[in-house]
C-alpha cells in the first residue's frame, strides 16, 4: 500500500484534522484528537492508524497491510522523542500506550480499547525496584499491569471479561473492600497472579516483547470493527454492515497514579438530558485515582465534575476553558472524556454529544442567543424524533392521588436512591433479560428490561423496552447513554435488590415486609426521577407550555413557509393546539357534536337518531332544533378560543348508518320521542344499512339530499359567529365553512345556495374577512377524491379555498379501504416492493395521491392565482408527506394538536433547504411536455 497509512498528532501539530474527509480517513476520535491537537489544546501525543488499514486487514483475511509495521516502528520512535520515553525502557519510566478504536460514525462501547501496552513484567519489577518497594508506586504499577492482563486477555486473546471480573470481585470480597483503590500491593500481585494461570489454561501467555503487545493490540482493535457486538449495533442502528475503524495510539497519561492529583472524567459541555449549560455544576463525573473505564462502569462511587475545584483546581479551571473552546469552534454540545496526571489536565476524546431530543431542543435554541450557531443549524439539527421526544409521556401522579395510590407504598427505590437518566414514563412487565424482553415483546406485550447494570449485549433488549432499569451506574453508565439517545425512559443506580438469575426484584416496603416482583409482573419506570414503582402507572399527555418547546417554535415561526394549523373538534382540542403553536383549526370534525355529550343528560345521540327516524315533520323539526341549539354553544366555544384565527368546520360527514349506531340499544327511549313501534323502528334502522358506506349516503350527497341538516348546521355556526362578533370591537371572527368530499361542480354551487340562502338570513355575506358591523364567510372544499382533481379549475371558480383530505382521497384514489384493506395485503406489497410505505403513512412523491395532488393545485392556480390550499388528512403529521405539500405549494397543513410542533419543524426545514412549490413546477412541466408531444402526434394523424 502506497497510501499514507498513519498521521502523527503532538506537540501542538497535527497532521490531520476533524474536517469530513479527514473524520472519514482517521474516524472520529482520531480526527478529533489531531484537530484538539492542532488547537493547542492538552493532548497527550500519539498516531492514527486509517481506516483504510482496517479495510485492507478485512479484504486480505486479516493481514495489515505492507510497510504498516516500519510505520508503526517509526511514529514510535518519534513519539518517544516528543515524550523523552522509551517503550520497553526499565531503567527509567517506560512508554506506555494505549490502542482506542473509533470509526467515522460513532458507536459507543461496541469496538476495543487496550491501556498501558508497553509494560512488560521486567519493567513492572523494575519501577517497583527503583521505588523502593514502597506501598504506593508498587500498587499504581500493579494495577496498571492488572488492566493490562485484563484488556489484552480479553481482546487479543477473547479470554472471556466475566472470568477475569470473577478473580477481580472474589478478591476484592475477600480483602472486604467494595472500592479497589483500598485493595492493597500484595492482593494486586495475587490478581495478577490468578490472571497469568487463566492466561496459562488458555494456552496464552502475555508478550514480553513491548512492540509485539502494541502490533498484537493493533491486531485486536482492527478485528473488533467486525466483532458481533460492533455488527449487532449497527443492524440495529441501520448503519452499513462494514463500517472501518481508525485505531488510536497515545501516549498514556495516568490517573491512576494516587489518589490526590490523579483521576480521570467524562463530562458533556451542557447536560445532555435537558440541555441546560450550569457553569457551577457542569454536567460530568470525576474519579480520583482511575484510569479508562471505571468512570462509566458503575464499580465505584463516582463525583460531580466539581469536586475537581477542591482536589485539582488548575485542572478544573483549564477543563471548563477546553468545553469553551470546543463549543465555540464545533457549535455542538461536546461529549469528552479527560485524564488528570499530577495536577494536570490531559484531553483523551471529545465528540459531539448524544442527546435527548430536549436536550437538542433546549441546547441548539440556547446557542443561537449566545451567538454561537444561527438559525439555520439550530433549526436543521433538530429532528421530528427529537421534538416527539420532548412530548414524552410522563408517569401520572395526579391519577395516582385521585385513586387513592400513595407513592410511598409503591417506591421501590427508597432513600433516595435512583439517578434520572433519560426522560419520561414507562410502564411494562418486568423482564430481566433480552430473552424475555424479546419474548414478551413480540406477545405484544410492553416490557421494561431490569438489569444489575447493561453492557452492550442488551441492547437488543433494551431498544423494545418501554422504560429500562438498572441497579448500578450513573448518568453516564452504559444504560443511561443508551436510552437517551433513543428516548426511552430510564432509571439507573437504583441501588435496588435486582437478581437477575431468579427473574426477580426483592424489596423491602415502607412496613419493613419483603416485597417480590417477579418476572411478567407490572411496573413503572420514572426516568425523570430515577423511580421504579411497584405499580401499574397511568400516563400523562405532555405538556404544550413547556418552555424549550415553546422557545424552540418561536425559531420556526417566522422561518416556516407552509404554516401550521391544527384538526381540533371542540373548544379543549382548540386550545390545546393553540398552545402546541398552531395557527388556526383546518379541520373541525363536526360529527362528534352529534355523537357526544357536552353536558350530562344532553343525550345528542337521541336526537339526531330521532330526527332520523321519526316520520313525523315536527319531531324531526324538534330534534334539529335540540341539536342547533348544542352546536350553537360548542361552536361559540370554539370562537372564544381562537378569537380571529382562521377556523375552518366541515359540515357533517358521517355515513348516515354510522349515526344510528347503538340505536338498538336504547328503542324504548327512541320509540317514546318518535311516537314509532320498536319493530317498526327496528326496519328503519335497517333500511338505512349500507354496504359500503364510505363510498355512500354521506358528505355533501347528505347535505344534498337531507339539506334540512346542513342548513342547521350553517345556521348554528354562522349565529354562533354574529353573537361573537357582536360582542367585541377587535377580533372578528371569519368563518370557514367546508364541504366534504366533493367531485361535481353542481354540488359545490348546490351548497353554495344553501349556505348563502342561510347566511343572509343573519346577515353574513361571503369572502373577505369580518370586521365591526361586517360579517363575512368562505366556503371551502375538500379534495378527497381524485376526480374533484380533474375538476379542480371548475371546482376553483365555485369555491373561495381548499383542503386535502388525504385519508380519504388516498382511499379512493388507489382503492384502497381506509377501515381493513392494506391490513391484509399490505405486507406483501411491502415485501415485494410494489409499495416502499403504507400510503395512509405516508405520500408516495412519485405515486398516484401526490399526482391527484399536484394536478389539483395546478389547475386551481391556472383558475385562480392566490387560491389556497391546505391537508387535513393524518399525513399533515407525517415528515415524509410534509415534503409533498411542500412540494406542491400548500399554504397551511393540519395535523393533530400534539403533533404542530413536528409540522412546524418540517415546513421551517425544508423552507431552509427547498424550494417552495418547485414539484407543482416539475409536474407542470412534465403535462406540457406530454401535452406537446401528444399535439404533434396529433396533428400527423390528422394531416
Ligand atoms: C380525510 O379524509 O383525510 C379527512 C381529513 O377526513 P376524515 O378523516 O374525517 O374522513
Ligand atoms: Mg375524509
């Protein structure tokens, strides 16, 4: 290989640096650590082997490549003289490396690290020599031999981790110690002892050549890129199946030197649960005499990052100027870890942080106001995901209180013990392996995954899990990093009797009895207070007042070209979505005002079922009036709410059938109000049967043949309306009244009369908008199949706006029924690709829905330029649709009220990125082309 194969970074240069390409090249730890280099930043100095290297090993069956061994020889040698070590030098302090994976993307935990390669058993015995035999240097060079048996046994040799954690933990039970600080020089040599016979029964012994420990390392890092853990991961995370690592060697830099200016740290530059900066406390861990892991294993109790201010303040304060540098020069929340050697900060890694979908909220809105990033990438970093995130499900305490549920009976976790580690509220069976997790799982059972602590193999477990829970570990544990990143509720350091060998958790309740849970038993997990309940918690819908969310909106708004409304069908509904920041309602249903009872006794069902079935004009006159006098008040409501915002209602949509049911159930009650036998009233009933009622007796072909009940409805709407605007001098409501599923230019202006006759009865005239003493109303359309496309420049002249049903028009459009066709064949057309998603999910760009789409617009605009057209259909909260209505030029879209907030964030994206209305302009162009060429053909078969 001809290529260069390693880049030296020390002394203040670097021969590489974090740009992409480089990233690419060296992995992201190794970029980053040159580019920390270059910044002048304290690294301790080493080389980058290239990820090209690790591709080479994998396509020569695990051979490096030519002339890497010199290279290797040769950046040793110039380490050693920017160190003024030597590797394998006993008779002073030798060079001692450690070998760290990193790949350009980053996978947590899943490759290998070895530390402290270069000592050999004469070195060891020489620096105890040299010492003096005393307690302290003998014990730091023996731990520093012990973790190197530890990670070269395992890693070079596959020797298995719990074997070597078996001798480490029976000695530490044995000297009583919990904290292995406290074991003494002599029980060290008997774990280093212990571990050469496990060495020995593996036929293996550890190199006493220092070079050929680091090429055997380098070996190990390189084969661990394709190590089940590393390929299960990236399955999982859908990362491409070969992803090559760089392999890092530094010099090495010893916290775990003593225990008064040694230690080592991991620390985010703002807290990576909620995104908060707190310059006191800053969000991290630090461990006085530690080297490597032990931060983040959970073995030893470990200390907020300013516990440094008292045991190393230089170090501390040169720490927070580093997150500073970093933050300015990246413009992201920084992921470090660090190492303090004799009073002095050393920097091991930085990357950027993973965090909850809060924390980006919160931390990208944040760095825009101090000027770090602009709007542009605070608003590009922030995924749907993450903002779905902030809408977490919370455990519900209020619902405990009213059932009587006292929280000090259901803690399992007391004393104050648990850590928050990844937000919101889970609820699930206990399970307390992957096994079961999966197991209960695909019962389509929820599960939460209990665990002493996690490791990588559970994450399979972990990532089905509605919550997870751990005994051990702190913020930064495994566990905690994991679920945060893909915003599953977590509580760890729970401290709580969790035996995973017998499947169950033991207990002692606040009466001092011993509680057992065992394994398929309910529980909660509150991972915003580090809580496991012994109880089968309800959930909270999440909170629209919520400040980061409400800050991070406000950078949206003014950015989004495609605004936001909502689909809200009663005054609550309103005012939740007015608070999630929609602008207006683009979809009142206003069938659930016949169905369901704002006020006990109002009993809407009985009313509109006896107008429907009584025979006699009066009755049904009376019912009518009954049911305009409640929508009149729910529609009242629902102006007080939205005050001028734009609300658009729908006239009944309902197949007549659907209104009747659970008619049977009370004939006595109907048969009283329409004077009518019950069996006479049980024919009716029947004779109102459908049957395929989504393509029958509803929508406008019901206001068309049933106007008496529109004509309520426009009635109770437009008083509603004139009392409102009577009643203030400002804010003057326009209303928006919308026929449903519409195809023929006849019933939009049979409509059109209706609701005119209507309007002028109380004094409303139609387009514009209200203002004092002047009433005004639009009438609007819904595209819910495709033929009103074909008559979208018609439907345009008879119509003052528009809204695209897409659940129904993606029904009719491809036949397919919204209610259980793609349920049965869906998966096969999945399977063989005839579709890539379920079209109720999502717009195919390409398919048939988006073309209805297109062509409608198109043609409204042609008839009438500033024509406005919205989608109300379940798509309007879907990202991949947004890019359709974006595409095609929508004005408005409306999802549900807790998912605006997505839409938002869509429409602000892609009003950074694309460009408005530009797939209307590539359809247009592609009709005209056919149409030319259809012309020309045309026109020879008439010559
Ligand atoms: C639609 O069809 O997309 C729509 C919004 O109407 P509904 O879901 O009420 O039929
Ligand atoms: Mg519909």
């Amino acid at each position: 290989m001809d290529k260069k194969l390693i880049y030296f970074f020390g002394e203040g240069k670097a021969e590489g640096d974090a740009s992409d390409e480089m990233i690419k090249l060296l992995g992201n730890k190794g970029g980053q650590l040159q580019e920390m280099t270059k910044m002048g930043l304290p690294v301790p100095p080493g080389f980058t082997i290239t990820t090209d290297v690790c591709d080479y090993y994998f396509e020569h069956g695990g051979q490096l490549p030519e002339g890497l061994i010199e290279q290797v020889r040769a950046n040793m040698n110039r380490l050693e003289k920017v160190t003024g070590y030597e590797i394998g030098d006993f008779k002073r302090d030798p060079l001692l490396v450690s070998a760290r994976s990193g790949a350009a993307v980053s996978m947590p935990g899943m490759m290998e690290t070895i530390l402290n390669i270069g000592l050999t058993d004469k070195c060891v015995d020489a620096y105890i020599e040299r010492h003096g035999n005393k307690e302290q240097p003998k014990k730091f060079i023996l731990d520093c031999q012990r973790r190197l048996y530890e990670m070269f046994g395992q890693n070079v040799y596959g020797i298995e981790r719990e074997k070597f954690r078996k001798i480490f933990d029976g000695l530490k039970e044995e000297a009583g110690v919990r904290d292995y600080t406290l074991l003494t020089s002599s029980h060290l040599q008997t774990v280093i002892t212990k571990y050469q016979q496990l060495y020995r029964e593996n036929g293996k012994e550890l190199p006493q050549d220092p070079f050929q420990q680091l090429i055997d390392a380098i070996k190990a890092i390189e084969e661990s890129a394709m190590g089940e853990k590393a390929r299960n991961y990236r399955k999982a995370e859908g990362l491409p199946e070969k992803v090559w690592t760089g392999v890092n060697i530094q010099t090495m830099v010893y916290g775990n030197e003593n225990t008064t200016d040694c230690g080592t740290g991991v620390g985010f530059t703002r807290d990576p649960s909620t995104g908060i900066r707190d310059e006191r406390n800053p969000y991290g861990e630090f461990l006085l005499s530690s080297q490597g892991e032990d931060v983040v294993s959970g073995s030893r109790n470990v200390f907020p990052i300013s516990h440094m201010k008292q045991a190393v303040p230089q170090a501390y304060d040169e720490l927070m100027k580093v997150c500073d540098i970093l933050e300015r020069s990246t413009g992201r929340v920084q992921d470090y870890e660090y190492t303090v050697w004799r009073g002095k900060l050393y920097m091991l890694q930085t990357r950027n942080g993973k965090l909850t979908g809060r924390a980006n909220v919160r931390s990208s809105y944040d760095m825009v106001r101090e000027g770090l990033i602009d709007v542009k990438d605070a608003v590009l970093r922030v995924t749907p995901t993450n903002l779905e995130q902030l809408l977490h499900k919370m455990i519900d305490y209020e619902a405990m209180k009213r059932d009587g549920v006292e929280l000090d009976n259901i803690v399992i976790n007391r004393g104050g013990a648990g850590v928050a580690a990844s937000p919101g509220g889970g609820i699930g069976r206990a399970v307390f392996d992957v096994k079961a997790a999966l197991e209960y799982k695909a019962r389509g059972e929820p599960v939460i995954l209990c665990r002493l602590e996690t490791n990588p193999t559970d994450y399979p477990g972990m990532i089905v899990s509605e919550a997870v829970a751990t005994a051990r570990g702190g913020k930064t544990s495994h566990a905690a990093v994991v679920a945060r990143n893909k915003g599953i509720p977590c509580a760890v350091g729970t401290g709580v009797d969790i035996d995973e060998e017998n499947r169950r958790i033991t207990y002692p309740n606040n009466k001092g009895e011993t509680v057992i849970i065992n394994e398929g038993d309910y529980i909660s997990v509150d991972g915003n207070t580090g809580k496991i309940l012994n109880y089968r918690a309800k959930l909270t819908q999440p909170n629209p007042d919520d400040l980061d969310l409400q800050n991070f909106l406000h950078l949206l708004y003014p950015v989004a070209k495609m605004r936001v409304y909502a689909n809200a069908n009663d005054s609550s509904e309103a005012a939740r979505a007015l608070q999630f920041g929609a602008e207006g309602i683009g979809l009142a249903r206003t069938e659930y005002m016949f169905l369901e009872d704002k006020i006990e006794g109002e009993n809407r069902q009985l009313a509109i079922q006896s107008w429907m079935l009584a025979e006699e004009e009066a009755i049904k006159l009376k019912a009518l009036e009954r049911l305009e006098q409640m929508q009149k008040r729910d529609f009242g409501e629902m102006y007080s709410v939205m005050q001028d915002k734009p609300i658009i209602i729908r006239l009944l949509d309902y197949p007549l059938h659907e209104l009747l049911s659970g008619a049977e159930a009370h004939l006595d009650e109907l048969s009283e109000v329409t004077k009518l036998h019950q069996e006479h009233l049980k024919r009716r009933i029947e004779d109102y049967h459908e049957t395929n009622p989504m393509l029958g007796h509803r929508s406008v072909r019901l206001g068309i043949t049933h106007p008496e009940i529109y004509r309520m409805q426009v009635r109770a709407i437009l008083s509603a309306a004139k009392e409102f605007n009577n009643s203030t001098d400002r804010k003057h409501i326009t209303l928006h009244i919308e026929i449903p599923l519409v195809c023929l230019v006849n019933e939009v202006k049979n409509m059109e009369q209706l609701v005119r006759e209507e309007a002028e009865k109380v004094g409303f005239n139609r387009g514009g908008y209200s203002s004092k003493g002047d009433n005004r109303y639009r009438l609007g359309i819904m595209y819910e199949l495709s033929g009103a496309s074909f008559e979208a420049d018609n439907l345009t002249r008879v119509s003052d706006f528009a809204s695209f049903g897409t659940n129904d028009l993606t029904q009719t459009t491809m036949g397919w029924s919204r209610e259980d066709g793609s349920a049965t064949f869906l998966p096969t057309y999945v399977s063989q690709r005839i579709v890539d998603e379920d079209p109720f999910v999502t717009i195919d760009k390409d398919g048939p829905v988006a073309k209805a789409m297109a062509h409608a617009v198109l043609l409204a605009k042609v008839a009438k330029t500033d024509y406005e057209f919205g989608i109300c259909g379940e798509h309007a909260a879907d990202p991949a649709s947004l890019e359709v209505c974006y595409g095609i030029g929508l004005s408005n879209v409306s999802p549900a009220p807790n998912q605006v907030p997505i839409a938002w964030l869509k429409s602000a994206q892609l009003s950074l990125t694309k460009e408005y209305g530009s797939m209307l302009s590539e359809y247009a162009a592609k009709v005209s082309t056919s149409f030319s060429k259809f012309m020309k053909t045309a026109n020879k078969v008439v010559c």
